[in-house]
C-alpha cells in the first residue's frame, strides 16, 4: 500500500515535468541496483564455479539432423578475414616449430584433419537447405548500394541460435572476399572487437590452419578466447570456406580470457549477377554461423538483433578499405597466401559418395548440452539486457532493448 500511496502522490503533482522528473527519482535506484547486480555476480564468481564445469564430462550438442563459420561474428554476425614473392617462398621451406608459435601441421598417415570433408558436407547440406533443422525465421532485408543483405534465425531444440545471412557484394569477386576473410593480419585494423589473432598450425599442402582469435566483449562480461581450425575447399568458381571451433592442447585453458569451445562459422563464397546492370560483376556471401558465448542465449540473441546492420556495415567498410589495399600493390599477408591453398573437389560427386554427416560427429570437444543454469530468473535476464544495451548505444539503441525486453516477458510481444 506504501508503494502504491507514493505512486498516487507523484501522480498528483501540478506540472507533468514534475510528474516525470518524480518518476525518474522514484525507479532510479531499482535499476542502479539491478545493474550494479549483475556486474557484481559476474565479475565476482568464484573460481569454484569454473572448476565444478570444466570437471564435468563433455558432452555434445545434437542439432536437428545436419551440421554447419562466422558473423563472423555475430559472426560475428557475428563473421573472418586476409610479402613479396621471395618472403613466400621462404615461408614454405621453413622448418617446423612447435604449435604454441606457428607449426607445419604436415598431415602424416592415419592422423586425423581437424577440418575434414565431413564438414565440407554439412556446409553444403546448409547451403542448398537440406540439412534436416528447423526453418529459418527472417530478421532483416536491407540493402545499400554497394551491397544487400538478407538475414535469418532458428532456434533448435539443443544448442544455441544459428544464424545464416546472404550478402551480395558489388565490384567484388569470389577470391578477394575468401582472402579478406581469412587474413587475420587485415583483419585487426578494421574489426575493433578482435585484440589477438595469432596462426598456431598450419598445412601448406591443404591450406588448413588452426588459429587462436580473443575478441573484446561488453565491459560486464571478460573477452573471449577461440581456438579455430579452418580450411577452404574449391568447386569450380564456388569457395567453402569452414572455420570451427577445435581442441588444441599445447594452448592451456585460462580463466580470462574464457574459451569458446562450441563455435561455427562458415561461409559459400561464388559469383552473382549484380543488380545494377545484370552482368555478374557481383558476389555472394551466404554465412552460417553459431555459438555458445557463455552468457544467456537471450541476452545474446537481443545483442545479435541491435547490432547486426551495424556490424555489417563496418564488414562492408573493411572489405573496400582490402581492395584499395590489394590494389596498391602491396604484399600479401601469409593469411591472405593460405587462404588460396585450396582442395579442389567435384560437389557433387562427394554429394553421392554417402550421406552428411551428423553435427554431433564434427562438433568440437568440450560442447556442453543447454545447461539448466541457463533457465535464470526473468528479474536477471531484464537487468543484463540493460547492461548489454547500455554497453552498446546511449540513445534510442537502449530504449529500444528495455523496451524490447519488457514486452517479452510481459507476454505482449512476439517472441526474439
């Protein structure tokens, strides 16, 4: 009754400024102390809580029936990126060194690839939709006029949310976009959420690398560690291009930055026809892409939803600033020189060889089921969802999330 006299009271004022200025007093101090809850629950969880999952067996997502690198980053949304002649032909006699720096992963009979054509498999059962998930549900359709793009999400049953996007690029083709997303080097210059990227392995005869990335996250959560095998296969003019997720022992585990074991993006990079003068001048990008960050799928799904036009724009902005840079005539990074290390293959005769493999064989270890701690309270949820959005914009941005947030959990809006 107390609560409810005050509400009457502040109703009651002469002036409707006096009213809100009333109002903004009276709720300040609920959401300083959600706020201020959620940082000090995240940033003060105890190490005990670190040990008791990492000691837990492992135990792998089950998608649907199919699997799938990327937005990047959310890849994100979120998604990835590419001296002289003489320097490359250095680099390919150079003798092998241990993993922690950058090896020769020179593959030797009977040793297992950490990206094989099982992957290959599964990104194609995604590219032509015939992977058994669930439909993907449309978020966006924007265009500028250098580029469109196109958006979707599904939820599965197990596992976090996936998404795929289809960008189609003007004046580009298929081999500048793979070296931009592959040269790590380039990459750092224009991606301000990755601090570190640094090759571990790498194959000169498949192209394969295993790469260690750590991206700066939101200031109430530490940054993220991956480590990411990826390789690149050639169909005719098409490119699949796999970056996942991998076990790699000789890099030990750390409590900061936290390592994301459960991660997937990869993309199909061919030509397309442009829109301006139907010539195919133009380049399609269709990205697949999920994982598991470690804070509340909602709350990621929310951060998704609000930056990822932005996000796709500061790629568009990075790809130019590449072809200006490969335009000068400046050398190429030994990203960039991988990247055209290509497996050639014939799709569709590795199509009739057998069926795709099932997520559940290709996942990286250590992939934890849809944990119950996840179920967290709606109070939680709503008090970090303010945080991320305060994190991202000042504005509207963060009207919009609170606005968003509380419509869901109130039951009047659709679902995220």
């Amino acid at each position: 009754m107390a609560l409810v006299a005050a509400l009457l009271d502040i109703l009651q004022r002469p002036s409707m400024g006096e009213v809100i200025f009333e109002l903004c007093m009276f709720m300040a101090p609920v959401w300083i102390a959600v706020v201020v809850g959620v940082l000090v629950g995240w940033a003060w969880k105890p190490k005990w809580a670190n040990l008791a999952i990492d000691s837990l067996p492992p135990t792998p997502i089950h998608f649907p029936s199919t699997s799938i690198s990327g937005f990047p980053s959310i890849s994100t949304l979120k998604f990835q990126v590419p001296s002289s002649v003489s320097w490359i032909k250095e680099s390919q006699s150079s003798t092998t060194i241990p993993c922690s720096t950058s090896s020769s992963l020179q593959p030797t009979e009977g040793e297992k690839s950490v990206v094989t054509d099982a992957d290959l498999l599964y990104l194609d059962g995604l590219v032509e939709e015939q992977d058994g998930g669930p439909a993907w549900i449309q978020m966006m359709d924007r265009s500028t006029p250098n580029m469109s793009y196109q958006a979707w999400r599904r939820d599965p049953q197990t596992g976090p949310p996936q998404y795929r996007s289809r960008t189609v690029y003007e004046d580009a083709t298929p081999e500048m976009l793979r070296d931009f997303f592959w040269d790590d080097e380039f990459r750092l210059k224009w991606d301000d959420m990755l601090v570190h990227a640094e090759t571990l392995e790498q194959c000169p005869t498949t192209g394969t690398m295993v790469v260690q990335w750590v991206r700066k996250f939101p200031f109430f959560c530490s940054d993220r560690e991956y480590i990411i095998g990826r390789r690149i296969w050639e169909s005719g003019q098409t490119y699949y291009c796999v970056t996942k997720g991998v076990p790699c022992s000789s890099v030990p585990r750390r409590n900061k930055p936290r390592r994301v074991d459960l991660y997937y993006s990869s993309w199909c990079i061919r030509a397309a026809e442009s829109k301006r003068d139907g010539q195919m001048t133009a380049c399609e990008v269709l990205l697949f892409h999920y994982e598991d960050m470690g804070i509340p799928w909602e709350i990621a799904k929310l951060g998704v939803r609000q930056g990822m036009w932005g996000a796709v724009g500061k790629i568009d902005r990075g790809f130019r600033a590449y072809q200006k840079h490969r335009a000068s005539g400046d050398p190429i990074s030994r990203c960039a020189f991988m990247a055209q290390i290509n497996t050639k293959v014939d799709i569709e005769n590795l199509r009739s060889m057998g069926n795709r493999t099932s997520p559940s064989e290709i996942e990286p270890e250590d992939s934890p089921e849809k944990p119950a701690g996840r179920n967290i309270s709606k109070f939680l949820v709503v008090g970090g969802a303010i945080a991320l959005a305060c994190s991202l914009d000042r504005g509207l941005l963060t009207k919009a999330v609170i606005f968003g947030v509380a419509r869901r959990f109130a039951g009047i809006g659709k679902r995220l």
